[in-house]
C-alpha cells in the first residue's frame, strides 16, 4: 500500500511512524491471528525489520505497530515520506495454514518535528517588558514569545506577543498586558508552522527593580565619595529589590567605571562609598536597584560630584634621611592648625604631624604635648 499523499515541510524532521491495521482473524489458535508489517521507500522492498502485529477474533479492531519515537531501524527524510513510493507491506505471519486474514484499513501516521528558534536570548530586561532574539528558521508565519511565572506556562500570568511574518527575529513581551516589576520569568520563544508551534529551550530571566528612592550625597572626599537613600520597601516583591549598587566614572556614559560598590540583602542597607578616586576631580554617580534572583540592576543618576583636593602642600621643607631626598608636607596659608610652622615671607605653612606609625610618616619626629609625632611626607 503506497501513496499515502504526505506533505512534510521540507524542514522536517522526522521522530517516529505508527501503522493502523483494521481487520480481524477468523481463528486465533496458533499463528493464525498474526500478521508481519514493514515500511517501503520504493513501493516494493521492504526497508525495516518486521513488526508484529495480531488480530483478535472480532470485526473492526485497529491494532497499532510502532510509536511516536519509533524509526523502524530506518531514516526517513520528509522527501522520503512525501514519497508516493513510500508505503507499508503487509502479510500473513502464518503461511502454513490457509485461515484468510481479513485486512479492512491500513493507516500511517508520520510524527516530524519542525526547526524551533535558533539561538534565542533575552536581549534587554525593563521594569515591565523583556525582550528577546534568536535566529530564524524559515517561519513564514512568524514566532511567538511567551512569558510567564510558571514553568508549565499556565495560568493568568501569561502574556505574549507575536510576530506579523517569519521576517522578524527579536520582539518584545508585553503588548498587554504589562509585566509586574522585579518578578522572574520563564521565557519561551515558538516558530509558527500551521497548528503548531515548535518552541526553542526556555529561558529565564526577571524584570528590573524600581530605581532607588532620593539619593543623595552624602560626603565627599578626596579619594571617596558616601551616598545613601531611602530603602525600598521588603513586600510586595514588584516594590522591592535585592540589593543596590553604586558606580562613580569621569565619563559620563560609564563607559568603564572608576570604582564600583555592590551589596546584596537587605534593602536597609543604603549607605555605599566608592572609593579610590582621584582628588579635585569631576565624577559622574549612578545608584542601581538590583533585581531579584538575577541580580541585573536598574540604574539612575544625580549627575557630577566634584571630589576635594589634596589637604596639604609643597612648602619647598625637605631634608635628606640618608637615602633620599625627603619633602615634608605643609598646610597651605590660612588653613593653619598644627603648633608646628615655618614663615616663607610672606606666609606661614603648618608643617603636617601624624602618628609615627602613620604610612606615610617620616623618619623625622617631634615630642608635642600629644607624644611623640612624625612629620607627613608629601603628598
């Protein structure tokens, strides 16, 4: 039995073939109820191994041989199955006896896949829209991206939208409704072929957290610079985040951070100190509410913060401590506060004292009414 009239897509690919056979043995003893079935590619050679199959004794009873993942030892191609050549040989397993089998129907049902979306990837998270890409695989009728918080794609939080044709290879969820705020999802991406729909591996990803409530400067400084914020409420989870992160760069697109701080936890926690920056320079600052479980944060920015310059001076005060040269470090004129001071017509520095065990402590020491101090190397 051939020409079955199949029409697989040329980008089919396919994953099993079952046979229906209707009809009924007279005789169940022995053999006699049992007949052989294999599949042809040219009408006449068989190119599988025999299946089995066996009637029982009653008109009208469709027994099935192979299932939805099942090849028959062979491989099929959709040229193969669109074959008018391509059939099933049926015949009696009992030649020894000349009990007639009754054939009424034989059916062919061919299970295929078709191609699903290549290489998908979620391409942009926003507080209630995610966007995704892949590559195409000749889907004329377009793709579909689904969204949901379940990972069975049930229920009322699924949202998607389609494609209008096979050209288009990102898209965005949602149209409407919008997603929740700082909430995972199970992303998937489908090619549309007819009925069905072949959907690539799933992703997950989260929508972003809302940006941090009144930031402010707090302190600056010549190397550092403190910022705190109101903290984002703990619930709902669409109000609240899973951390912050604070970023300080002399360019204004950040396009590679100075400095960069991060917490994770407790929304609370909203006093971060970038650190490691240079003195009298323009910094630009940018907070970010990390979202959940994917910590992707959502940033926004006050503008520039100028940092202090260095407290104290080259007053032209050196001394040689056996190696080098060594030039102490002076407070600048009119910011005097040390009791130890030099007059450089027509100023008066403050020569700088620190701990002797200050890093930066000279070998020179002084006895002040606070102990024994060293004089600051400059700078």
């Amino acid at each position: 039995m051939t020409a079955f009239g199949f029409s697989l897509p040329g980008n089919a690919t396919v994953s099993g073939i079952e046979v229906l056979v209707t009809g009924y043995a007279a005789s169940t003893v022995g053999n006699r109820a049992k007949y052989f079935v294999t599949l042809t590619k040219d009408g006449s050679t068989a190119v599988t191994a025999d299946y089995t199959g066996t009637f029982v004794a009653s008109p009208g009873s469709t027994i099935s041989t192979g299932t939805a993942t099942d090849l028959w030892g062979a491989s099929w191609s959709y040229s193969d199955i669109n074959s008018p050549n391509f059939g099933v040989i049926v015949r009696d397993a009992d030649a020894a006896t000349t009990q007639a089998l009754d054939f009424d129907w034989v059916g062919v049902m061919v299970y295929y896949t078709l191609p699903s979306p290549a290489s998908p990837g979620v391409s942009s998270v926003y507080l209630s829209s995610v966007s995704v890409s892949w590559t195409q695989v000749g889907s004329l009728a377009g793709y579909i991206v689904e969204a949901s918080t379940s990972q069975q794609f049930t229920g009322p939080t699924l949202t998607s939208s389609t494609t209008p044709n096979g050209t288009n290879n990102d898209l965005t969820v949602p149209d409407l409704p919008q997603l929740s705020s700082n909430t995972v999802y199970n992303i998937r991406v489908g090619s549309l072929w007819g009925n069905s729909t072949s959907y690539a591996a799933t992703l997950t990803t989260a929508t972003l957290a809302n940006i941090v409530e009144n930031p402010a400067v707090y302190g600056v400084f010549m190397s550092s610079i403190t910022v705190n914020w109101l903290p984002r409420p703990e619930a709902p989870l669409e109000d609240s985040c899973s951390g912050y992160i604070l970023q300080a760069d002399d360019d204004i697109n950040f396009g590679s951070p100075v400095s960069s701080v991060t917490t994770q936890g407790p929304t609370a926690v909203t006093t971060l100190t970038v650190t490691g920056l240079g003195g009298n320079t323009q910094y630009y600052l940018r907070y970010g509410a990390l979202n959940t479980t994917h910590f992707v944060p959502n940033y926004y920015s006050t503008g520039a913060v100028v940092t202090t310059q260095l407290g104290f001076v080259d007053c032209g005060l050196n001394y040689y401590d056996g190696a080098t040269v060594v030039t102490f470090a002076c407070e600048a004129p009119g910011s005097v506060t040390s009791r130890l001071q030099i007059y450089k017509a027509p100023d008066v520095y403050g020569i700088v004292l620190v701990d002797v065990a200050d890093p930066n402590a000279s070998k020179m020491n002084v006895w002040t009414p606070d102990g024994l101090k060293a004089i600051r190397k400059y700078p």
